[in-house]
C-alpha cells in the first residue's frame, strides 16, 4: 500500500510537470503591452507631481517661518 502511494504520488508530480511545460511553450509569456499604456504626458505628471510634493515641505516651514516672525 505504502509503495503505491509513493507511485501514485510519482506519477502525479511527473504529469504536473509535463503538463507545466506543454503549457509553457504553447502560452509564453507576452509582454508587448507593458508600455502601450505609457504616455509622456503621465510621466511628466508624475514627475511634476513628486517635485511639488518634494518642495511642498519646504515652502510650508518657510511659510510657517514668516507668518510666525510677522506676529511675534
């Protein structure tokens, strides 16, 4: 009983695997439109995006600065 469980399991694993590899070769892998969807107005964006997020931080302390030195 034992050894047929060990065959079984064998045989499971090896059908698995040719099944993995027939489905490999018949699909592939496609990535043409990976970039399709990128366009420089979005990079752009993006990129003006995170410099005002960037200097935001910056223009808040100095405006903090200045409002506080007008009232004290």
């Amino acid at each position: 009983m034992r050894n047929m469980k060990r065959v079984g399991a064998a045989v499971l694993a090896g059908s698995m695997v040719v099944a993995g590899s027939a489905m490999a070769q018949t699909t592939g892998t496609d990535y043409s439109s990976i970039l399709s969807g990128l366009d420089t107005s979005t990079a752009i964006t993006a990129i003006v995006g995170a410099g005002v997020i960037v200097a935001g931080v910056g223009f808040a302390k100095w405006a903090t600065k200045k409002v506080a030195r007008f009232f004290g």
